[in-house]
C-alpha cells in the first residue's frame, strides 16, 4: 500500500515544486538553489499525488492523512476512497493517529494470530481498552467496520481529550435503548459525527476509506482538552532544534541531513529526503554552503492534543563558495510548520513558505 523506497517518494513528492523554481544564480545566492531548511516544500502539490480524489467531499481529509503518513495510496497512485475498511484497518489507522504504543507480544484474540501484521496495534487497542472484542472471544478483523464501531472506537482513543460543546440528537434509526446511542449520542456532542441528509445516521452501515480518513481527521481538530495540551515551548523547540541541525549539517557539509531527518515524518520527511540529495548533487560539483541565523522566531498559532501549528520567522546570512568565487545574501522568510506527537515526540510533518 505505502511505497517502499524513501528516496523514491521524496523524488516524488518534490517534482511539481521543482520544475517551478528557476536555477539562477541570485537564488543559488540566497536559497542554494531554495534548498534551506523551511523552504523545500513552499509551493508543492500533496504527498503522493493521489490521482482518484480531486472533487471527493473528502479530498481534504484524505491529502491531510497522505501527509501526515499515516495512510497513503496505494503504488497505482489512487487512494481508493470508496473501499470498505476492515476492522483491522480501520484500529490501525487509529493505533497510528493516536500513537498508541506497541502492543504486547501475547494474542489479543483468540483469531488474532502472532504472525498478523495487525496483531501489535490490536493487542495495543485492547489493552488501552479501545476494543474489548465480540462475547465469544473473537475481534473479526477481517470484518467491514462500520461507523458506530469506528464512532465507538475513536472515542474510545481519545479519553476525555473531546470537550462536549454541543447538544445531542435522536435518529429514527438509532435505538436509544441500544448500546448505539451511547457512542453516537457523545459522537454528535463532541462534534465529530454528523448524519446523514435524510437525517438518519446508518450506525450498521460499512464505512469507506474517505468515511475513515475524514472522522479521524476531524477528531485531532477537536482534541482540545486544556489540560492535555503541550507546552508551547516544547512545539517551538522541535522547529530550532530542525532549523539548527540542518544549518549546522549544510554549514559541515553533511547533505544526508541524518540529524534533520529525525525530526520530521510523512510529507516533511520525504520533502527532506528530496533536499539531502538536491544539496549533495550541488556540493558535488564543488559548491560550499554556509548560513549564519541572524534572526530565529517561532510563534504557536494553532495547538491540540496531537497536532500543531507554529510559524517560523528567520533571517539568514547564506553564503555560497563555487570555483573559488564567493557570494553572500541575506535571506528573511517565514514558514509555517505542522506537527504531530508520532513515536512518543513531535514531528514535523508538513511545512509551507508563508507569504511577504
């Protein structure tokens, strides 16, 4: 489903914004070739270049889940958002956005085998008490998930980081003496569920991969519960400690950017990838790259639970030194960084030039 080589999706990712920039001096100047760090991915098209979801009522949730790197396309380019989720799927999906940690080595269910490569994010579901599987034992992975159990098990996941601000309301088709109304009833409270334009909800009915993508991307937006939110200065540290890794990488003339690389994933990450070989291929033919920060600011401007915004303003002396002639410029810009908390820390995983 995700492609496999790491360097071939930073390829990928980067070729639209590319071919829009020209190669001239004065930007070798400023930007070595607009290759510093906050700069790789200013105008570029979405990670992956899903090709099946241009005019989908979802197409926005769906690019937002291809950048974070949670779930992409598929290696044909599509992302199939009219497919049936499993419910093995759909729990990874919710393993992944909610970074749950690994699960334990043991079998979850009694048809959940070891050798599953669901079997770490069921086991880890379970024990976080996200599902607690069928009366018999089972978990029936292989299942459609339908939007009551993807409704249920993302309130599950999220604990008491959604905040009730609205009222509830009542579905012809949802039984209020079923175990339904209760997960549908705070799914329409906390506002991550809605129905249907008939005014039912279809709780038995099987949901879509765009169904999937759009409840779990409106879920982060709500987890707003003040007392779960980061520190500012934790999120603005992760965007200086990017910023200075890669400056002091390029200033030693270490274009693997391996330091850099650690503090990003999904669209950042391949936007990076993209940029280590883009830097090497000019230090290649003897260009020398060196950047003196002059000016660092970093402003929190949108905070939840798991994901973030935080724009960086910066003023940067660059220097480049090719064929024993030197050049220096000083470059201000502004970018806006996106993170999530993956593998315990904050990432970056998508960031954009601001404009002015």
């Amino acid at each position: 489903m995700q492609i496999n080589s790491e360097r071939q999706k930073g390829r990928t990712v980067s070729r639209a914004w590319a071919r829009t920039r020209p190669l001239t001096w004065a930007l070798m100047v400023c930007l070595f070739f607009s290759l510093l760090p906050g700069q790789a991915v200013g105008g570029e098209a979405g990670y992956g270049e899903l090709t099946d979801i241009n005019g989908h009522w979802a197409a926005a949730a769906i690019q937002e889940f291809a950048d974070m790197g949670v779930a992409r396309g598929y290696p044909d380019g599509t992302f199939r958002p009219a497919a049936p989720v499993t419910r093995a799927e759909f729990l990874t999906l919710v393993a992944g956005v909610f970074d749950l940690p690994p699960g334990t080595a043991a079998q979850p269910f009694r048809d959940v085998s070891q050798a599953d490569w669901f079997c770490s994010q069921v086991g880890s579901a379970k024990l976080a008490g996200i599902v607690a599987g069928y009366p018999d034992g089972t978990f029936r992975p292989d299942k459609p998930v339908t939007r009551v159990e993807m409704v249920a098990m993302v309130l599950g996941a999220a604990k008491d980081g959604l905040m009730e601000t609205q009222a509830g309301a009542q579905f012809p088709d949802v039984d209020p003496k079923s175990w339904l109304a209760a997960p549908v009833n705070r799914g329409i409270k906390t506002g991550i569920v809605s129905g249907y334009d008939d005014g039912r909800f279809y709780p038995e009915k099987g949901a879509t991969r765009a169904e999937a993508a759009a409840l779990l991307v409106r879920v982060l937006d709500r987890l707003q519960n003040p007392a779960r939110l980061p520190a500012e200065a934790d999120l603005a540290a992760v965007i200086l400690a990017f910023e200075n890794a890669g400056i002091d990488e390029m200033n030693q003339g270490d274009y693997a950017l391996t330091r850099s690389l650690s503090y990003t994933t999904g669209l950042a990450r391949a936007a990076t990838l993209f940029q280590a070989e883009q830097l090497a291929d000019r230090a290649a033919s003897g260009a020398r790259l060196t950047i003196v920060p002059l000016m660092q600011k970093t402003v929190v401007q949108d905070c939840r639970q798991l994901t973030a915004k935080v724009r960086y303003d910066f003023t940067y002396q660059v220097t480049v030194t090719i064929a024993g002639e030197q050049k220096t410029a000083v470059q201000t810009a502004a970018v806006l960084y996106t993170l999530r908390v993956k593998d315990g820390t904050w990432q970056i995983y998508k960031l954009a030039a601001l404009p002015g």
